[in-house]
C-alpha cells in the first residue's frame, strides 16, 4: 500500500472544506495504535479515558499527566502518519493559564503529539487562548464532559432543550472565536450538532452527536469490545474481542491441564549428537 503523507491540521482543515469525512478513534497503547494506523485512520486521541478503559479506575478524574504523556508518546511513535492528540487530564488546565501551557507544553515536547484537547466552553476561553499564543493546536470539547460530570448530574448528553443547546452553540463560537482549530461535541442531538457544524468553519466532530458532523471519534475499546463496565448508546461495536482474548486463554488452560501443551514443536530440541551424550551422563547419576 502506498506510504500516506503526514495528516496535519491543514490536511483535516481541507477534508471539512471539501465534505470528506474524518475518521478517528482513541489509542491508549503501541500496539493498538499500529493497528489503527495500519487501518489508515485520521486521527488518535490519547484520551483521559484510559483511566477506565486502561487502568481500571470509575472515573476519568484520577488520570495524571505522566500517565498521558507515557501512553501518548507509545501511540505517538506507533501512528507516525496520523493526527496524535492529546488529552489534558483533570486538574492540568483548571489551576491557571501558566498552568495549562506548561502541561500542554508537555505533550508536545515529551510525546510529541499534534494537538491538545481540553474540556469546557466559555469558561475555558483564556485556558485555550494562552495554548494557543504558545503555538499549539487546539480542540474544544463541549457537551457531555466528564471531568465535570459531577457538576452535569452524571454523565447525562447535552443541549437537548433549547436553552441548553443555546449554551452549546455560545461556547462552540466562542472556542472558534478564541482561535482553536478542532472542536468535539459528545452526547448532543443531531440537529444540534449539524447545526454548530454547519455554523463553524473548524473541523467539528461528534461522539454520540449524529452523523452531520465533520468527523466522527469512538473510543477504540467499545469499538473493539474490549470495555467491559457499561457500553453508553452511542458506541456500535465491531467487534467481541473480550470473547476472542478468553477463549484463547480457556484453550490454553485446558492444553495445560491435558498435557497438550507445550507440544515437541514448542521445545527446544538437544543439538545433533547430543543425546547420546546426554543419556550417558544421566546414567552417572543413576
Ligand atoms: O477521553 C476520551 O476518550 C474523551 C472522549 C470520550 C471524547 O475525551
């Protein structure tokens, strides 16, 4: 197949003006982002999902900084072509504007990534604002935002009466407005969302947000059926790869008990003439 050329934000920018759908997924390790690579997707989002899709915890708000920048840097090198983004975590961004560009600093320097993401709306506007004086990409997500699914009663999809979906379409134009290049709309009704997508001229993308948008993410572990707690309404699943990683294991096992495994072509076998001598040398210790 022949080699793609890098994706960037002009590649991305161009797809939207010309009506190209944009694929993405979310990648938390080296493996799975070769896959995704291999699959030719746009984009990779390091998500601060992989607290619960990695590393086991209830929520997306134990998540630090060294655990993103350690699985954003394996995706990094994993995905040289696609378009790497990174995730900034609870607590990252919400201290300060100093804050927030050193952490998204961060990401560019140590895992060289190509884009920042952070959550929130109006209230964040001076957050993306000073990432983007420090010349990094950036990419909104409003909506349904987990760091504050607290303060939204749970993590309950957004803008589905009109005053809520007049706060939605506020903070999308004034992250435009605030110069970001990407923005993520999670758990919003489709006409919602078509509309901000229509309205913008960044890229914007849906997750749980209807097929109108610019581009749609997915986390890879719905996808591929491998998040076990709960699977939210808008995730279609491709795959029951917890099926196929248990089935082997259970195979394994049985071959263990049975005496099936390891089997003569799993062994190391003595070298030519070698057996002989070995025979003679155990009956020494006879
Ligand atoms: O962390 C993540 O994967 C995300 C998506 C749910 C949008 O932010």
């Amino acid at each position: 197949m022949e080699k793609r050329k890098k994706v960037t934000i002009l590649t991305l920018q161009a797809m939207k003006e010309r009506g190209e759908k944009i694929s993405w997924l979310t990648s938390y390790d080296y493996p799975t982002a070769q896959f995704a690579e291999a699959a030719r997707v746009d984009m990779l989002l390091v998500g601060d999902s992989l607290g619960m899709c990695v590393y086991g915890y209830e929520s997306t708000v134990p998540v630090t900084m060294d655990q993103c920048i350690v699985h954003s840097e394996a995706v990094r090198r994993a995905a040289p072509t696609a378009f790497v983004m990174g995730d900034m975590p609870f607590m990252s961004y919400q201290k300060s504007d100093e804050n927030a560009v050193a952490n998204a600093g961060r990401f560019l320097k140590e895992a060289g990534v190509d884009a920042v993401k952070l959550e929130g709306g109006v209230r964040v506007i001076s957050r993306i604002k000073a990432i983007l004086d420090a010349g990094i990409v950036v990419c909104g997500h409003i909506g349904l935002t987990p760091q504050s699914s607290g303060q939204l009663g749970g993590h309950k999809a957004q803008g589905r009466t009109v005053e809520s979906a007049k706060l939605l379409i506020e903070d999308a134009l004034a992250i435009e407005q605030a110069g970001a290049q990407l923005l993520l709309l999670e758990a919003v009704p489709p006409e919602v969302a078509g509309f901000i997508t229509d309205k913008l001229s960044i890229p914007v993308f849906g997750i749980g947000a209807g097929a109108d948008c610019d581009g749609q993410l997915l986390i890879v572990s719905d996808l591929i059926g491998q998040f076990q707690a709960f699977t939210p309404k808008f995730v279609k699943q491709y795959a029951n790869i917890a099926e196929v990683i248990t089935g082997a294991m259970s195979e394994y096992i049985r071959d263990i008990k049975a005496g099936t495994f390891p089997a003569s072509e799993h062994c190391y076998h003595m070298l030519k003439g070698e057996e002989e001598k070995f025979k003679q040398l155990v009956k020494k210790y006879e």
